[in-house]
C-alpha cells in the first residue's frame, strides 16, 4: 500500500526565493497548457496534446521570450503540463467538473520535485536545482531499488513542506467480526452504532473564540481598503488612492487572517484524524457509511456553511484508507437508503420523519435517538440487502 507523509522543511533565504519561482513556473504551465488547449480544441475541434506543448515551450519560448524558465528545474514545467493535460481529460470522462485556471493569489502554491534526482542525505535531501534542503524529520527509509511517487513541495501560508508517497506494508490484524455503523451529521460529526458519539468540533468553545476573532479582523481590513478607496468607475469597480499590493497595513491584515484560518484548519483535520483513528481501532471487520451527496446538500442555504466546516467527505476519505490499513471492509450504502426514516427494532419506515425530529419514535415501543437509529440501521445494511 502506498502511504503518503508530509514534512516540514528548513529552507534558506537563497532556496525560499526558488521555491517560489518554481511555484510560479508551475502556476503559469499549468494555464498556458489550460489556454492552448481550449484554443485548439475551438479550431479544431480535437484534443492538443500534452507534449507538442511541451516541445514548443521548451524549444521555442524558453529560447527566447521566457528564458526565466531555465531558472528553475525542467520537471517543474514538464509535470504542471502533465496534471492540466489529466484535469482535462478526467473533465471530458466526467469524473470532474472543468478545469480553472490558477489565480496567483488564491491558488495552491505548490510544484513537483524529480523523483529520480530525489536523493536522502544525512539531515534532509537533495533535488533538482534546488540543492540540499534541511528537514526537521527525517524522510521514510526505502528498500533497495524503490523510488519516492509523486514528490511536491508546498505553502501552506506559514511554512514549506515536502510530501512523498512510499510503499508500505501492514501485519494482518485479528478483528472482532462485528459491523459497525457510522451517520455523519451536523449536530453531532459521527455517531456509532456502538453507541459512540463524535463531538462536532466547531461548537468547542475554541474554535467559536476563533471565528469570532476571524470576522474581527476580517471587518478591520475591510474598514482599512473603504479608507483608501479614491472614487469608482462607471462600472462600480473602485479606483483606489494607493494599490492596495503597495499598502503595507493591508498586507499585513491578510497575512494574519490567514493564518487565523490555517489555525481553523489545523484544528478541524486534527479532529477528524483523532475520531476516524479512534473509530478503526475498535477493529470491525465491517464498516458502513452512507453515500453522500454533499454537493446537493451544499444548496441548502441554511446548513451549507455548517456542512462546509465539517468537512464530511474528509472524513470518508480518512475511514476508507485507515480501513484498508487495518483490513476492514468498506461499505458505502445506497444513496435511497432510509437509514433515517426505518426503525432498527422492527423495521418499519416512517415516511412523515422531519429534520427537526431529532428522537425516533416508533409504533412498536422504540424511543431511540435519531442518529443512533440511523447507524444502527446501517450496520445491518449489508445484512438486509444479503
């Protein structure tokens, strides 16, 4: 099984300047490949492909106009044109939604490293240009003849990080043979047919202080660009006094909410790394989940934020790979599936089931909570359609 780890780097001056350089060169490949491409397909109505753009940029505009390309590693260039190229292509199948272009502020700021000039030394690695890097852990150990998948280097608005997959391998585990049920919600994060109930991280009384202290800065920035707007033009754009990439104060702002907002997110991953590692180590041989359709749950005006912050399909994704480490089985449950509306004693659905019910109450005697009911119903899922 390949896993993936991520360490922190300790570049110098000298190597923070490349890093992003090669972020930006990765940036604009990745939207030269985006625009060529949807040129060419318009003119004629075929598929561009990948390396007839990357012969052009590196014989043509790397000669002459970009030579700026030469300052970072070519892989850089090379890789960007490949995972535009698959973005395309996974939005032509329909596994994705179209491809944007990468804005320089709001993108990630990340590129590759060549795997194969990928070398562990004593204290850090060695790559492509870059040169020695220091690391504050030490990078997995290798067996003979194995090589690091898909390496990248990456910002996260406070500090640079090298991530890497290897190859792995897990001793079988001894499992308990039970099936357990999980039901993602809002009130609670996850609630298990167990009995367990997974707090929802964002009403800890930390996490509330935080959001309070975001939208106070949030509305001292925007007093800050209102000050220095001059006039607007006749399309109610705002022409300002000073750019607003030249005021200091305002960059200073942003910077701190953003790290207000990396704090946010550190806090919620962190949770749902501890509960999903906590679920797993209960060794079911069998877990359920609903299938969830979060973007049609993302339109309900009055929860969407909500489900934004629970981050649900982060969750998923946690349990499904913890489960093949562990070896148990994933299952996910029709999408139809009344895990809600059906009682877990009888088995009877009730249609008339509201959102504000939040206890189930069924003709047959059962009182039970509803989200307990649901995850009790779904560790039995595979059971009832057997």
């Amino acid at each position: 099984m390949i896993i993936a780890t991520k360490i922190k780097l300790k570049p110098t001056n000298e190597q923070e300047i490349l890093f992003w350089k090669s972020a930006g060169v990765a940036r604009w490949s990745y939207n030269y490949f985006l625009a060529e491409s949807e040129n060419y397909y318009s003119q004629y109505n075929k598929t561009l492909k990948e390396g007839e753009v990357r012969k052009h940029i590196n014989n043509v505009l790397k000669k002459t106009t970009h030579t700026w390309l030469s300052e970072v590693g070519s892989n850089v260039m090379k890789q960007a044109v490949k995972d535009a190229n698959l973005a395309r292509k996974r939005w032509f199948e329909g596994l994705s939604s179209k491809p944007k272009f990468k804005s320089r502020r709001k993108s990630k700021i990340s590129f590759y490293v060549n795997y194969e000039s990928l070398k562990v030394v004593n204290g850090g690695f060695r790559g492509e240009k870059i040169g020695f890097i220091k690391t504050y852990q030490p990078l997995p150990k290798l067996k003979k003849g194995e090589k690091y998948s898909n390496p990248r280097i990456s910002f996260d608005g406070r500090s640079w990080f090298l991530s890497v997959g290897y190859e792995k391998e897990f001793e079988a585990i001894e499992l308990t043979g039970k099936s357990l049920g999980i039901d993602v919600g809002i009130k609670e994060l996850a609630v298990c047919s167990d009995g367990e109930f997974k707090k929802n991280i964002n009403k800890t009384k930390k996490v509330k202080n935080l959001k309070r202290k975001l939208r106070r800065e949030q509305r001292k920035v925007s007093r800050k660009i209102e000050a220095n707007i001059k006039s607007y033009d006749k399309n109610r754009r705002p022409i300002y006094k000073t750019p607003l990439r030249d005021m200091k104060n305002i960059q200073k702002q942003n910077q701190i909410i953003r790290n207000l907002y990396k704090k946010l997110t550190d806090i919620r991953t962190n949770h749902l790394h501890q509960c999903t590692s906590e679920i797993v180590k209960t060794k079911p041989s069998r877990i359920v989940m609903e299938t969830l359709n979060i973007k049609g749950m993302m339109k309900n005006k009055h929860l969407s934020k909500a489900i934004q912050e629970q981050n649900l399909y982060e969750f998923k994704r946690q349990i499904k790979y913890k489960c093949e480490i562990y070896g148990i089985e994933f299952v996910e449950a029709d999408k139809w599936y009344p895990s809600s509306k059906t009682c877990s004693c009888c088995g009877a659905i009730k249609k008339d089931l509201k959102l504000k019910d939040r206890t189930y109450v069924c003709s047959c005697g059962l009182k039970l909570d509803r989200d307990l009911n649901a995850s009790i119903n779904l560790a039995n899922y595979s059971i009832q359609s057997a």
